[in-house]
C-alpha cells in the first residue's frame, strides 16, 4: 500500500524536522519541496530565468550548501509566485510522491495541490514572532549579519506573499490536523506528528 503524508506550513515552523523525524520513523522517503524552490531562487539570483531555471533543475542542486540563506529564501518565495515554475515543479514532486510504499512531503500546497489525496495531512505552525527567533538565531549561528528586527520582517513578508498568492496559495487542506509548536519542544511536536500519522496509517489497515 502505497501511504502519503502531507505535511505544510510556513517557514520557521518545524515542519522540515518534524517531516524528517516521520519519514524516519515510518520508513517512508522525504521531500522537502522548499528546496526544489529554494534551488530555482538561488539560480535567479545568478541571473538564470525563473522557468528555464526550474526546467533544468536536478537532484544535485538540491545539495548545494547555501540554500538556507535569508537571500535564497526571499528568492524562492517570489519565483514560488510564478505559474510557470510551479507548473514545472509539481511533475517532479508527483512523481516523488508516486513511488512504491508512499512518502512524506513537506512544503507550502502539498496537502492542496500536490498530493491532495494524502492519507495524513498535517498543517505545522507557530507565531511569527516564535519563527523569527528561530531563523534568527539559525542565521546567527551559521555566521550572518542580521537582527531580529529584519529577520521578522522577512518572515511576515514571506508569509504574506506565500498565503496571497493566486497559484497554490499556502493554506491548510481542510482535512489536515494543526500542529501549533510556538510552546512546544521538537520532542514534543514530533511526538504529536507521529500520534496524527499513525491513527491515519492504522485506520487505513
């Protein structure tokens, strides 16, 4: 039986850890679908076209080390915007979520568009303030010059643009069950994933 798991949200929530802590408990394969537009941001950002950019995109730039940048972010959230891009990404993402035995995916429109048919959804979230410390003290950590302030800034302005856009805006799917981390652990977020997953996995046996 192939089994689906749809986790989304906005950034700075927990849900790339909590979709790796699923997909390793369940032996399922993970996507993290924001690289693939991470990936077509950092192209744009050397001068590549956004559509032609995302046509010839490959697994290798998906391990390119400077992906996680607030620059490379704010990049992937305007091409994100593009129908053409989406267009061509969600190919690579439904053929990922095809395979044998399922997957987890994580991204923005995966319980809404991209696997709409995904046993467990799940919709990962924390307060804007909670995700800008978190990406702020990433960043500190990793040797950028920023501040709290501006970092805030870029979450709201990502949040804006990704829930307002016309092409597969981030929203929850109506069936998908909230994760709120602002209070809680990783321990305790992931706990709470695996709960949710496994009752859908069990009510599917």
């Amino acid at each position: 039986m192939r089994f689906l798991v749809a986790i989304d949200g906005p950034a700075a929530a927990g849900k790339g850890t909590i979709s790796k802590a699923v997909a390793a408990h369940f032996s399922l394969a993970h996507l993290d679908t924001g690289l693939l537009y991470r990936a077509v941001g950092a192209k744009v950002l050397a001068g590549a076209d956004p559509v032609e950019a995302a046509k010839a995109l490959t697994p290798e730039d998906l391990q390119v080390d400077t992906l996680r940048t607030a620059e490379v972010a704010q990049a992937a959230s305007r091409v994100a915007v593009d129908a053409q891009v989406r267009q061509c990404l969600v190919d690579f993402q439904r053929s990922f979520a095809g395979r044998d035995g399922g997957a987890v995916l994580d991204g923005r429109d995966i319980g809404t568009v991209i696997c709409p048919d995904a046993q467990a959804k799940l919709f990962v979230t924390a307060s804007a303030e909670t995700r800008a410390e978190r990406r702020y003290l990433e960043l500190i950590g990793k040797g950028h010059d920023t501040t709290r302030e501006i970092v805030l800034a870029d979450v709201k302005a990502r949040d804006a643009r990704d829930a307002g856009r016309a092409e597969a805006p981030m929203i929850a799917a109506d069936d998908a069950v909230f994760i709120d981390t602002s209070a809680m652990s990783i321990e305790q977020a992931v706990a709470r994933a695996i709960e949710i997953v496994n009752a859908a996995y069990t009510a599917q046996n």
